[in-house]
C-alpha cells in the first residue's frame, strides 16, 4: 500500500532536509524482503515502460508532422510506441491483461494503486473476487513472471 513516509536526509546544498517521501508497493515489498531484487528490478522495468507509454502529461505518439528526413535514432512517438509494445508484452508473459497477475501489474505496478485500492476497485467494477491475500499473491507471481520475462533471477 503506498504511503507517505517522514524522512531526514543530507543534502549538499541545504544540509539536513526533512520531508515526506512516498513509499511505493514495490518498494515496501522490496523492504520487507517480501520480494527478491530481481522481482523488484522487472517490477520497476514495467512501471517504467508503463510511464513512457500511459503517463498523463508525457507527449501522446503523433506520427503525424514529423520531419522528413529527421536524423533522430529514435522519435518521441517512436519511444511512446516502443514503451506501449513492452508494456503489452510482458502483460500477455504473465497471461495477459485479463489474467490476475496481468491485472496486478497493470494496477499496482503500472497505475501505482495500493493491492488495498486494486482490491476495492475490483470488487466496486464486479470484476475479480479478490482478498487482499489473493491479490499480494497475483503480484508476487506477476513479478516472478515478469522476471523470466525480462531474463532477470527471481
């Protein structure tokens, strides 16, 4: 579940800073060993091609009005599209985004819900019957997926 954390740290400008910073479910799994750092590395993978690919504010992939001739390696949209690619094939690795796993991503890793928020959406939606206990347990095999998935060690 994210949370908010009080935390005080150094920085090299303004010496002790205190402030809150949010704690992620992968990062709580991560922190309570629940999780190995490998599961942590491709959940992190997937959140970060899933921000490329979905994150509102980000540039929407228009291949319209592109230069001709442009000698860019690699376009915005191209980026946006090569993201949303990713995203959709490490989704159908763990059985697609209708497979709990593939909707434990999307939710919590992707969308950045707490397994709490996806549980009661799911419910509210009529869409899987989910414990808090089953839908943790989704992740975890999502995640361990995920890591074949990307040639990471579980």
């Amino acid at each position: 579940d994210a949370q908010l954390v009080f935390v005080e740290e150094d920085d090299a400008e303004w010496g002790k800073v205190r402030h809150y910073r949010r704690i992620d479910t992968l990062d709580m799994l991560r922190n309570a060993k629940t999780i190995s750092e490998g599961m942590y590395a491709a959940g992190k993978q997937f959140q970060d091609d899933f921000l490329r690919a979905y994150r509102p504010g980000y540039a929407r992939p228009r291949m319209d009005g592109l230069p001709s001739g442009t000698t860019m390696v690699e376009t915005i949209p191209e980026r946006h599209t090569g993201a949303a690619r990713a995203v959709r094939d490490a989704l159908e690795a763990v059985g697609g985004i209708g497979s709990p796993a593939g909707s434990a991503l999307w939710h919590v890793a992707g969308l950045g819900l707490s397994i709490r928020e996806w549980v009661v959406r799911a419910q509210w939606s009529g869409g899987y019957v989910l414990t808090a206990h089953t839908a943790a347990g989704a992740l975890l095999a999502g995640l361990s997926m995920l890591c074949r998935h990307y040639g990471m060690r579980p």
